[in-house]
C-alpha cells in the first residue's frame, strides 16, 4: 500500500513538473530573472558588428538595449550566425533572436514573430559594369551568399542551371569573397551593400535585381503570448516616439518606411 502511495505521488509530482513546464512564461521568466538574452549577429554590419572598442554594435545591438531598457532589466547579449541562431532560440539558450531574422513560411513553424522594427530588402548586387538585370543573367557567373540565409533560400528558387553559386558559412567570408573578386556577384541586404561601399570602394556593389522584400523581426518562441505582446507593444511605442527611426537614421542612413 505504501509503495503504491510513494508512486502515486511520484506521478502526481512528476505531472505536476511538466504542467509547468508547459505553462513557462518567458516574460516572468525575464522579469525575475532580472536579465535579457537576446541572440545578436557580429559579422553583419550595420546590424551588428564589433567596433573598434572590441564591443558589439550596430541596429540589432541598439534595438536589443532599447528593449531591455523598457523591460527594466539588464541586457546578455550572445553572438550567433544565420545558421545557429533559431536553435539557440528553441533550446532556451537565449529568450530573443534580434538577428537581422526576417520570416517565412518554415520559420514560423519553428518560431513566432514580432512586428517588424526594421526594413531590409535583399538582392544580386555586383560591380557596375557586370550586366545581371534578371535572374537568366546569372547564367556563366559565380556569386557568393551565406548559407541557410533567406538570401540563400531566395537565391535557389531563381538561380537558372549554369550558374555557381558559392556558399559560405558566415556573412564575412561571404562579403571577402566577392571583395577579393573569387564570385562575379553578391546576393545579401541592401543596407550590408552600403556598408561595404563605405568600408571597400574599390568594387562597389551595385543593385542588379531585388529577390525579395524581406523586414526584419524579433524571434520569439512560440506559446509565449506575454512576451510576444510585450515585445510589440515596446516596438508600437518606439515607432511613435521616434526611437526606431532614429536607430534606422544612425544605421541604415534612411528614415522607417511609413508603411513598415
């Protein structure tokens, strides 16, 4: 009889453990934790990068602060790349993606998404005089993308046969190959494309045709509709006082879209 209580017991508190599991609250979590996780990229310029000082920079970086500030907590940032950063996500390691993250049909199904806090188009971007005005103009060229990026996955859909496509595993390598002139082209972000004409005029990338409009969000797990919201409603209040669009104006050098 009392074997029989002790696993009754047992099973009552091991029921109990995964009901509140289940039931976790990743805001309470924050707030009591009195700390903010958030996943950020550090080869992805103006996104996030790391400065002179040696400390990460950039629009991720400053929307990432601006959160925690209006959450009162402090902030942990982690550095992760295209390929990492929705496990670290999925598997607790951090409670937010501000990665340059923009969203699509096999993401969602991994992970929710905030409203979008900033916006991003990517692209085939190549030297001036490299004729690319279409996807069939790829044909006999190499050009360089990291792998597992939406660009990668955009890429892919329109890349006609005899093209190379060049796949690296982190933004940097990507962005060096072109600039050492081992690809003909480029597909990444408009606003990484500014970046590198600030840093490397010597083959400047121009514009050759868009692939995709894709705004960027914060990654939240899913069945978290306290953070979610919450994280919207700071975002809702930055762009009405004007906080997202001065980050837009420091790093992307343009203003919010007003349809954003």
């Amino acid at each position: 009889m009392l074997k029989g209580c002790i696993s009754l017991f047992a099973a009552t508190v091991f029921a109990c453990s995964l009901t509140q599991i289940a039931h976790a609250d990743g805001l309470a979590d924050i707030t009591e934790r009195g700390t903010l996780r958030v996943a950020v990229p550090q080869d992805f310029p103006p996104f996030g990068s790391v400065g002179p000082d040696m400390k990460p920079r950039g629009l991720d970086i400053d929307t990432a602060q601006l959160l925690a500030q209006r959450l009162n907590v402090k902030l942990e940032l982690t550095p992760v790349n295209s390929t990492n950063r929705i496990p670290f996500l999925t598997t607790g390691k951090v409670d937010l993606v501000i990665s340059s993250l923009g969203k699509n049909p096999e993401r969602e199904q991994v992970i929710d998404f905030s409203n979008a806090y900033a916006p991003f188009y990517l692209a085939v971007f190549g030297p001036p005089d490299t004729a690319a005005a279409n996807p069939d103009d790829l044909k006999g060229k190499t050009i360089s993308v990291t792998r597992g990026a939406i660009e990668d996955i955009e890429l892919s859909k329109v890349a006609p046969e005899g093209v190379t496509i060049k796949r690296f595993e982190d933004n940097n390598s990507t962005i060096a190959a072109y600039l050492a002139g081992q690809t003909d082209l480029i597909a990444s972000g408009n606003v990484v494309m500014t970046a590198i004409t600030e840093r490397n005029p010597k083959r400047v990338p121009a514009l050759k045709f868009k692939l995709k409009d894709s705004p960027v969000y914060v990654g939240v797990n899913k069945n978290e509709p306290a953070l979610l919201a919450k994280i919207n409603d700071i975002i809702a209040a930055a762009k009405a006082d004007g906080s997202l669009n001065k980050n837009a104006m420091t790093w992307l050098k343009q203003p919010l879209p007003a349809d954003l």
